[in-house]
C-alpha cells in the first residue's frame, strides 16, 4: 500500500484542498492501492472511507509556532504520537510518500525502516529552508521527486544529502475532465482581448509587474482587458498590505475578480484569449499555464523556475522577469495577432495532451512505484541469501 502524506494543513476536499490535494487525488484515481493521510477530508473526491486516514492531531500541530526550529527529541516523538493510526497499519513493503514537509517524513523514518517501508519525498516547494536541511542530516528517502528540473537541481543544491537518493522529475498535471477547449467554432466575442491571470496575489507572483505592463498598454491605446483571479486576503479576512496597494493603483483596464473554485476558473479559462503568468521567484512548475493550455488559449509567462520546462514544446511566449515593458510587448503581439494566438493555442493544446494529462503523468509514478517494489525484492532476497 501507497501511503501519501499531504501537509497537516491542507484538507482533502474539491471545495477546501489546495493544489497538493488535487495531485494526490488525481494520482489516486490511476491506483487504487493508495491512501490519503490528511487531517481532515469530505467525500467531494468520492472514495472510499478506507482510502482515506484522517488524523485530527494534525490540526494542533499545525498550530505550533517555529515547530521546524523544535529539537528532535521533542518533535519526533510527538510527531510518531500524532502519526501513531499510520505507523501501526504499515507492513513490510508499504510506501510513505510525503508530499513536502520533510521533517514529518524525518520523524516517521525510524519506525518505517524498522517494518521494512520505503520512504519517498516529494518536492513540490523549494527544500532547502532550514527545516529541510535538518530533515535529511537524519536520513536519506529510497527516492526524492521533483516537479520540475529546475527545482531538482535548486534543492540538491541546497540539500545535498538528497543527491544519495533516487532522484526523479515528474511534471504536474491538469484534469481532462475540468480543464477542456471550448467548442470548435465558437467565437468568444470579447469586446476587447481579455487577459487572465490565476494565482496567489503576492509580491513574488509579479502581479505589480502585470498591472504595469497593462497600464502600458492603455497608454498604447492597445484594446484589452485584464481580470486577475486570486484571494484578497493574506489571512483569515484582513486584506494584505499588497493587495491594498494593488487595488489602488491599478490601471482601469484591471478587474479584480477575487477567489473562484477551479470549475469556475475553467470557465473563465475558456472565456479568456491570453492567460499571463508574471512570476518573479523561481516558480517550481507552474500549474496555471498547463490548465490554461488544457483550455486552448495562449500563454505569456516569465522565464523562471519550471516554466520554460512546460514551454519547451510550444503554447508559451516566454519574457524575462520583472520587465514590465517586455511583458506589455509580448501581450500586444498576442492581442494584435489572432491567427498567432490561434498557433500557440493549437501548439499549447497539442503539448497538454502529450505531456501533461494525468494519464501520462501517473505512468511515471507507476514507474517509480514499480521500482521501489523492486528494491524490496532484491532486499528480501539478500537476506534469505545470508
């Protein structure tokens, strides 16, 4: 059995889970002998309760203040305590497969090795905080996956303990069933070319950068649109400092849309003729664009982190940075140029379809299951051996 371990925060629900329960559902929807360890969950994904381990004790430790800078011989008790459910149903065998949050994956090692589980990591953030290094000072996973090339080699920078593991690159995906073309043949009739950006309003997501390079373009007398999808809040309901900032200098050819779910989004996805994607740290994948691609419109995104990972086959214009003038550049071309944003699209769709659908995705990971099953067997086989 497939253990996978989502961070103590994050819930497993289509209505309150994030991005990393999104994965792991669509990665068990390919496997049925796989489980979510979570600290709550609803039936929204639609299995089965003996698929799913809830462990209420996550919520109070998600609540501990700098318990990274903890010393383990507090933490790790505590933590195989909390994890005591998952820990006595393993057998000989079973995978953890942690999905960040290496120091859980740290603690639970011990009496994981002692029934003879294999020990996978997952990166989907950069590792190499403070956390990250202590984790793995302890031990070393049977294999450590990376959703981009670009994050693999920032974290074995950083963590270089993780190079005596197992190391792989499997990009995200984007659901099929969601994430769609409109109808061929339907026009959008926008009345100007709208523009979307989807994510986390930021500073280091460059959503400023957008709305100068839109204000640019007003200036240009270019006709289009921006609408920007993404919380309003840093916390609770109080309004980040940032975002006050953004709502009072934006150009008026910006409309802040606020939280949509990812059906919602999908609509607007298909709506929409430009998605942008003005990241200014080293993004590690980069799911917008892929959903967007999924949707058949064209993407213009930094070149940052995994982002050129996911253009490398076409459907993304590439600009530098924090730029705002190459940003606005590369928008115009796409606004003045159907038939070019008709290319990228039919490229972009064609890349999805090839690389990014949960298909293929989970026919690495089954890869990567099959050879930790491997390991196994050739370790039983040395000790009957001996």
């Amino acid at each position: 059995m497939i253990y996978h371990l989502l961070p103590e925060w994050e819930v497993f629900s289509t209505n309150r889970g994030g991005a990393l329960a999104k994965d792991v559902a669509n990665i068990m929807l390919f496997d049925p002998h796989t489980v979510v360890v979570c600290e709550s969950a609803d039936h929204t994904w639609g299995f089965p309760q003996d698929r799913i381990l809830a462990i209420p004790g996550l919520r109070t430790y998600a609540k501990i203040p700098a318990k990274s800078y903890l010393p383990r011989w507090i933490l790790w008790p505590y933590l195989r305590r909390v994890y005591q459910s998952l820990l006595s149903r393993l057998e000989d065998g079973d995978v953890i497969w942690c999905h960040n949050q290496p120091g859980i994956l740290a603690a639970l090692a011990l009496p994981a090795r002692l029934k003879n589980v294999k020990l996978v990591f997952h990166s989907h953030n950069p590792t190499g905080h403070h956390s990250g290094r202590v984790a793995f000072e302890s031990f070393t996973p049977d294999a450590a996956i990376f959703v981009s090339d670009s994050l693999r080699n920032q974290d074995l920078q950083h963590v270089p303990q993780l190079k005596g593991a197992n190391t792989y690159v499997v990009h995200n995906g984007a659901d099929e069933a969601l994430f769609y073309p409109g109808s061929a043949g339907v026009d959008r009739n926008n009345v100007s070319v709208t523009i979307l950006y989807v994510g986390r309003l930021f500073s280091y997501k460059g959503v400023h950068v957008l709305m100068e390079a839109m204000r640019l373009l007003q200036e240009r007398n270019v006709d289009a649109i921006c609408k920007a999808f993404g919380s309003f809040h840093a916390s609770g309901s109080k309004v980040s400092a940032y975002m006050r900032t953004l709502l009072k200098t934006k150009p008026s050819n910006v409309e802040f849309k606020g939280y949509r779910s990812a059906k919602e989004i999908a609509e607007e996805y298909r709506a929409a003729d430009i998605l942008c994607c003005p990241s200014i740290w080293q993004e590690p994948f980069g799911n917008v664009l892929i959903e967007a691609m999924a949707c058949g419109i064209p993407v213009v995104a930094t070149r940052v982190g995994g982002i050129p990972e996911i253009a490398a086959e076409g459907g993304v214009e590439l600009v530098e940075p924090n730029s705002a003038v190459e940003l606005a550049n590369a928008l115009q071309k796409l606004i003045e140029d159907r038939r070019l944003r008709t290319k990228l699209a039919a490229e972009g769709l064609q890349s999805f379809q090839r690389r990014f659908t949960w298909a293929n995705i989970n026919k690495q990971y089954q890869e990567i299951a099959e050879s930790l099953n491997a390991q196994v067997d050739v370790e039983v086989g040395v000790e009957v051996a001996q």
